[in-house]
C-alpha cells in the first residue's frame, strides 16, 4: 500500500530517539526523576509521557519535603522563641538545623514509600492492592498529620490568640482566686482586731460623751448641776474630778482610736499588696504567649467547640432567663471542624497521593524498558528467576545463582585434582625412596654410643615426604 509522503512511516515512529531538554530543564527533570525514586538513565529513553508522569510523582515528594521544613520551622520558632516588648523572636540557630533535618527525613521517607510501590499495571486497585497500600498509606496519614499541625497554627493564627485571650483572662481570674485565698487568713485575723479594737473605741466614746456632758452642765449649771465659773483649777474638789474624770475618757479614747486606725492601716496595707500582686499576676498571664501545645490545644477547642453568651434584656437590662429562671445562652459561632479538617485533609490527601496514583498508573513503556534492564543485570550477574505452579496452584518464585553454582563446581573440581596430585606424589616419593634403601641401607641406620654403660642407641631417622 502506497504511503503519502507527508505521513509518518513505521520507520520513524520505531527510530525514536530519546528526548533533550535544555541544560537547565534536564538538571530540574532529573532531580524529580530521583525525588520520584525513577532511574533517569533508562527514563530518558522513555516516551514522553513517563518523563511527565515521573516529574509529577517527583514534585509532589518535593513539595511535601519543602512543607516539612517549613512546618516544623513554624514549630521550632514556637517553641524555642523568646518574647519581649517588641515581640516574637525565633532562634534560628535551632530553627534552621532542625527544620532542614526534618525535611530531609520526611524526603527520604515519601521517597521510599514511592518507590516501593508497584501495581498490577492496571488503573483498577484490586483488594490485594489495597492490602498492600496500606501499611503505606498509614505512614502517609501519620506524616501529613505531622506536618499540617504547625502550619494549622500559623493558617488560624488570629483565632488562635483570640481563645487564648480568653484563656489567659480565665487562668488570670484563677490565679486572683489563688492570691486572694492566700491572704484570706490574715485578713480575717485583722478584720477580727479590727472589730475587738472598734468595740472598745465604742465603748471609750460613750464613756467619754457622758464624762464631756456632765462638764458641759456643770460648766452651764444646768440639770441640777452647780454651774462652775473657774474652770478645770476649781476650788470644788467635785469638780476638779469631772474635769479630770472626762479628760481621762477623752485619752482612752483616742488611746482606742489610734489602735483602730493602726489595725485599719495595716490592712489597707494588706489590700494593696494583694491588689498589687493580683495586677502583677494578671498583666503576666495577659503577656504570656502560647506555646506549640497550646496552640494546638486552642485549635482542637475551635474544632469541638462554638461561643456562646446570654443576651442581655434591652428594657430591664437583666439577663434574659426562660421560663424556669435559667439564663438564656444563644450562640455566637459554631465549632469550626470544618476548615480546620479540611486543611488537614488537603495536607493528607497531597501526602497520600504519590502511593494511591502509583497503584492507579497503568504499566507504561518505562516499567517493561526497567523490568527488561533489571533481567538484563541479573543475568550478567548469572541469576535466574522462573516462576512455577505449586502443589496448590499458586505460583512460587525459583531463584537460581549460576555464578555461585559455578565458581562451587570449579572448587570442588579443584580440591579433587589436587587431592589426586597429592596421593600420586607422595606414591612416586615412597617408591623412590624405597629403591635407596634397598642400595645402601646403612645410610638409614644410625648407631651411636650414648651412655657410660656402652649401651648402643638405634636411631632410625626416616625423611618425610616433601610435597
């Protein structure tokens, strides 16, 4: 069949060449190549579709490594920050080391996950399959979990410090409540003086009062009183002894007075060193910023809980109660499980993605181009695979190492052959050396006088064999 000449003949389709980047563009394809755990040397003789697919996988990988790092840099500034008046201060010394060590265990942990996932090359996940995945998909949720919280904080920052005012505002009333149950007793204890005192004053005051009107109808000569015109140096004895009996009452008096006024003083002084501690406490719980736990603490309170308050009666300003007297609560804001779940879904489902996408990716041209180079290496390596049918009929993985079967063949060999040198040199030595005993016998016996006795030594001195 005759080909138009501007159509594309089998020739050209089968000649493919693989594809060029530019300098910059191969660096970036190749390094998302090995993110996705891909070999860029056989993936470069790949369609043009792996190299996307692959790239994708990568940058996703790549994209949660780089929200690691900064989730846990949002955390590490939380946690080893200082405050002062000018505010919030992280210690980068800490933040930075820590946050890229992280990051680079969440890479090399989405990394594996990606890489050890393999499908059955169809875009259906079978159950085995979701078998399979999940152990890994497991390891994905617990890993965007990890890295979604810090950045939760940082997303719903001013909510946040919203509830964490009213926290602080509580935690302050409670320490108040600390305070003033701490100088309760000794409050009791001068209010209990200062009404002992109080009574006695009272008492000294009427005594004086009585002691005061008599002198002033004595001094007016009223109420059947002798009017005394000379005053407290009267020539009457009667009533020198008011003057002096009322100027006594007066000091009494004022003696009680000024024991009251002590007593009232000191615990003026107790007041304001309570009130002065309870500012103090306050302003430190209002100045105190949240930690990471709190934090988190406050978001889980925004996702279970709304705010709710009592309306206040416009006419009679009152609370406004129902039927049975209970104050009215109406609600302010719901919970806000909502967003805030799905913010962590989204870090989930980008942290989950490379496993689920790998068991749905259909088998491309890369996987059999990788499945024939790694058949290709165990066979330079003299290792067989063949599958075969059990008992059961399932099929069972035969592994066979040629390499190592051979090189044991070769020893063994070996040893047999050298073993058979052996036996056959020592024989031909024997031989030999029997053929010179029997020539000269007497160079192999030896006789010696040995001891004072003249007793004779025999000594037969046999050569060993040198193999």
């Amino acid at each position: 069949m005759a080909e138009n000449n501007n159509s594309i003949g089998l020739n050209e389709l089968v000649d493919y060449q693989k594809k060029t980047y530019s300098p910059t563009m191969d660096r970036i394809m190749k390094f998302l190549w090995k993110c996705a755990g891909s070999d860029p040397q056989i993936l470069q003789y790949a369609p043009y579709s792996d190299h996307i697919k692959n790239a994708g996988i990568g940058g996703v990988v790549l994209a949660t490594t780089v929200m690691a790092t900064l989730a846990m840099g949002f955390a590490m500034h939380t946690i080893f920050g200082d405050n002062d008046a000018e505010g919030h201060h992280g210690n980068w010394a800490v933040t930075l080391p820590v946050a890229l060590v992280w990051g680079l265990i969440i890479f090399n942990l989405d990394r594996f996950i990606v890489s050890t996932v393999k499908g059955d090359g169809t875009e259906r996940i079978t159950r085995s399959e979701w078998g399979a995945m999940l152990p890994r998909l497991l390891m994905a949720i617990i890993i965007g979990l990890t890295i979604s919280a810090p950045l939760e904080t940082h997303i719903f920052e001013k909510e946040i410090m919203r509830e964490w005012s009213r926290v602080t505002t509580k935690m302050g009333q409670n320490e108040q409540n600390g305070i003033e149950l701490k100088f309760a007793n000794t409050e009791k204890t001068i209010d209990a003086k200062i009404k002992s005192a109080t009574k006695d004053w009272s008492k000294a005051d009427s005594i004086y009062n009585v002691r005061a009107t008599e002198v002033d109808n004595m001094e007016k000569g009223a109420n059947g009183y002798r009017k005394c015109i000379e005053g407290p140096d009267c020539r009457l004895g009667a009533h020198r002894d008011k003057y002096s009996s009322r100027d006594l009452a007066r000091l009494e008096r004022d003696q009680f007075k000024s024991v009251v006024d002590n007593y009232t003083k000191e615990k003026n002084q107790l007041l304001a060193k309570k009130e002065k501690e309870i500012e103090q406490k306050i302003d430190v719980m209002k100045s105190l910023p949240p930690g990471f736990l709190d934090q988190l603490m406050m978001l889980e309170k925004l996702s279970s809980e709304g705010e709710k308050y009592t309306p206040v009666d416009p006419v009679t300003l009152e609370p406004k109660t129902d039927d049975n007297g209970k104050p009215v609560e109406e609600e302010l804001y719901s919970a806000a499980a909502g967003p805030i779940w799905l913010v962590r879904l989204l870090f989930m489902i980008i942290e989950i993605a490379p496993v689920i996408f790998k068991f749905m990716i259909w088998k491309s041209s890369y996987d059999y181009m990788q499945d024939n180079v790694a058949q290709i290496l165990e066979a330079k390596q003299g290792i067989s695979l063949d599958n075969k049918l059990d008992e059961n009929n399932k099929i069972t993985t035969i592994r066979e190492n040629y390499n190592a079967r051979r090189i044991v063949e070769v020893s063994k060999r070996q040893n047999d052959l050298e073993k058979e040198n052996a036996i056959h040199a020592i024989t031909l030595f024997a031989e030999k050396e029997r053929g010179e005993i029997e020539k000269n016998p007497e160079n192999f016996v030896k006789q010696e006088t040995t001891d004072p006795n003249n007793q004779i030594e025999d000594n037969i001195n046999p050569q060993p064999p040198v193999v």
